[in-house]
C-alpha cells in the first residue's frame, strides 16, 4: 500500500538515455525536434527574448503580481533566516576548524509548464538561489504549442533575478543543462520537480557530474484526520494534491468512521465541479482512504510511506509531531491548508516524493551553497596534535602521512 504508480524502470532508462545522446550530439537542432515531437511547437530558437520577458508583465492582471509579490515577501523572509554565521571552534589549543559557505556558481532550475504552469516553483527555486549568491541561474520550461512561455513565469523569473530562460521541457531540458548545446549553458546542479521522466533525466544526468536537488517526482500528500477534523477540508486538501496529475496520489487515514465515509462523499462531490476533474479522477484510482485505530497507528504508516506532505488534521496536533520521522512538509490543524506551502506561507514546495522523504530534505538555501571547512594549525597546535595523528597514521601503514608531522615536529 506504500506503492506509487510508476512507468517500468527500464523503459523510463532507454528512453532518457537515447534522448541524453541525441541531445548531447546535436545541441539545439535536438532541443527544436523534441519541441515538434512532444510539445507540438515549432521554434526558431530555445531562448526566450527580451521582449517576450519585457511583455509578459503587461499581460497578467496587477492583481496576481501583488500576490506573486507578497509571496516572494514571505519565502525570502523564511529562507533568508537560514544563513548561518561562521564559528570557529578551537579544538585542541593552537588548532582552530571552521566551515564557510560558497554559493554554486551555476544552477540550473526545471520549471513544469505542461497541464500547470507552475509559476509558484519560480519563487521556491530562483528566490534561495539569488540568497545563496549562485552567480548564474538559467531555467528552463516547456512551451505551449503556439511555442509562448505562461507569462507568470517570465514575471516570476524576472522578478527573482534568473539569469536566461528558454523554452524547452522534458528529460531534454535536463540533457540540455548536463552538457550545454550551442544556446543553453552546462550547469552544476539541476533544481525543480517534474514528471516520472524529468525525475529519470535528473538521476541520469549524475552520471556525467551534475549534481541534483533530489527525486522530485509526481506529487502527493498524506491526510491523517480525528473525530475532530472537517470532511470538507480534507477532501479538498486531497483534491488539491490529486490535480496535479494522474500519476500523483493522495491517500486519506482516519481513525473515526462518520469521518472516513463523510470525506469520501466530499471528495466525491468536489471532484465533480474541478476543472481538471480528468487529472484528478485518474489520481484518485491510484488512492486509498483508511479506517485505523489510533492516530499512533496512522503515524507509523506515514513513517512508512514517507509522504511529500503530511496534513495532521486532528485536535492534539502539537502532541504528534515528536513521532513524525519521515515526511517532506507538515501542515498541522484543520487550517492550515496544504496550498499555503505551495504558494506563499514561505516554507519551501519543492520537496522529496516516492518515499524518498525517509533520506532527503526538501529544498532550502543549504540546497544552493557548498560548505567548505578550513583549519589553521598553529606551531603550539602541531605540538599538542602530532603524536595522536603520529600513532594513528603508523596503525594505518601509511608512512608518509606521520612523516608529513614527524618533519614538522623535528624542525
């Protein structure tokens, strides 16, 4: 019941790889077929000009900018409180250590743009990213078929201080990022969430040293509720997650009965009247809704699964959270809605899926930076040291090692 629904590991393998090829072979020529064959766009060129930039402001509502501003408010607010000062730690007397931050000096971030255009994940990328100092960050979203980027992209990227944006999606935006074709540079690591094959490109892309932020795939959230929580909260929280796609997946605990079968109609009821029903109708085949009996229990299952996000809609939230081991994001109580994470509460939405919650963290300005650790050594600290590294280094049969302070020591 811990299963995500996935695409046959090889046939996601050859597909990316043959893409990586031919992508790494003919540059941009690659980068234009695949818009035609995927995207159904015809392009002259991946990069997005200054004007297409320069237009898009003009063509979303003043309404939606002040939200998209106050939102970048809040994620620099949340993450620019995660630099952390340089303290030096005297070890031994003569022998201090210490640890500096250095910004990645080329990121590249994926933006989705197909069903949603995901203008949000923008800000949760390029915003720790222009924190962290990363010197270029170019992104890279699919185009529609009249070959345009969504315009609340190009804001978002301009507002954010991306570098370059071109128009190009799927696992060959990440082949694009990995080598550099004639348009769009290499980079260092690779950002940002997308389907089962930009998850695939991301891990493939590895191969050839460049570093990502961590399996991010189709989306999910995990809903554990009481007698106390609301049926028509819930069923929208999990409604909210289920449109994203119909590979996504959202799964609903409950340890109260009425709650359970009140939620189910809710759900039903709500799907009726979305939009992107289809999406969502296709999700919920992949759901499950579960009667247990304690909220412990309910726990220990989420520890399993390791959702995305994990929404405590119960009454003694605060009581629970000591148990909560594996999860991307947690929302806690009946108001605090998942959607807040994903646009603008500040906490960061790009975060592990497909249970990899049990070993990463999602996205934050650690995400952007290196840390390098420096240590000076002082004639008094070799002194104090030099026999433990001496005995240490001899126990090893590495000679030159112990040379490297007995020559030290003698002088």
């Amino acid at each position: 019941m811990t299963q995500r629904p996935v695409i046959q590991r090889e046939e996601l393998s050859d597909v990316v790889q043959k893409i990586f090829e031919v992508v790494q072979s003919q540059g941009d020529k690659a980068l234009l077929e695949f818009s035609k064959k995927f995207d159904q766009a015809e392009l002259e060129t991946v990069a997005v000009s200054e004007i297409e930039i320069k237009n898009a402001e003009n063509e979303i509502s003043g309404e939606l900018k002040s939200a998209i501003i106050k939102a970048k408010e809040n994620i620099t607010r949340f993450h620019a409180a995660q630099k952390s000062e340089i303290e030096k730690i005297e070890t031994v007397e003569g022998v201090t250590c210490w640890r500096e931050n250095r910004a990645i000096e080329k990121v590249g971030i994926y933006i989705p743009g197909g069903s949603a255009p995901l203008f949000s994940t923008v800000l949760m990328l390029a915003i720790p990213a222009q924190l962290a100092g990363c010197g270029e960050v170019i992104l890279c979203t699919p185009p529609d078929q009249n070959g345009n980027i969504n315009p609340a992209i190009l804001y978002a990227a301009k507002l954010c201080g991306v570098s370059s944006i071109f128009k190009v999606g799927g696992a060959q935006a990440i082949a694009a990022m990995t080598f550099g074709t004639e348009s769009i540079p290499s980079v260092y690591k690779i950002f940002g969430p997308g389907n089962q094959y930009v998850t695939a490109a991301k891990e493939y892309a590895q191969r050839f040293g460049v570093a990502m932020d961590m399996p991010a795939g189709p989306s999910e959230v995990l809903v554990i509720a009481d007698k106390n929580a609301i049926p028509e909260f819930c069923a929208a929280d999990l409604l909210s997650q289920a449109e994203h796609g119909s590979d996504s997946q959202v799964v609903f605990i409950t340890t109260d009965e009425e709650i359970l079968n009140k939620t189910i109609k809710e759900t039903e009821k709500q799907l009726k009247v979305l939009p992107r029903n289809e999406f969502a109708a296709e999700s919920l085949k992949n759901s499950y809704f579960i009667l247990l009996s304690t909220i412990e229990e309910a726990l220990e299952f989420s520890n399993l699964y390791a959702p995305e996000h994990l929404i405590l809609a119960v009454k003694y939230f605060e009581n629970y959270i000591p148990r909560i081991q594996n999860a991307g994001s947690v929302f806690l109580g009946n108001y605090s809605c998942e959607s807040a994470g994903d646009y603008a509460s500040g906490t960061n939405h790009t975060l592990p899926t497909n249970g990899f919650a049990k070993n990463y963290s999602g996205v934050s300005l650690d995400s952007f930076v290196k840390k390098i650790t420096f240590q000076h050594i002082t004639e008094n600290g070799l002194k104090n040291l030099g026999k433990t590294i001496e005995i240490m280094a001899e126990a090893e049969g590495l000679l030159a090692h112990k040379n490297a302070v007995s020559i030290r020591l003698k002088s």
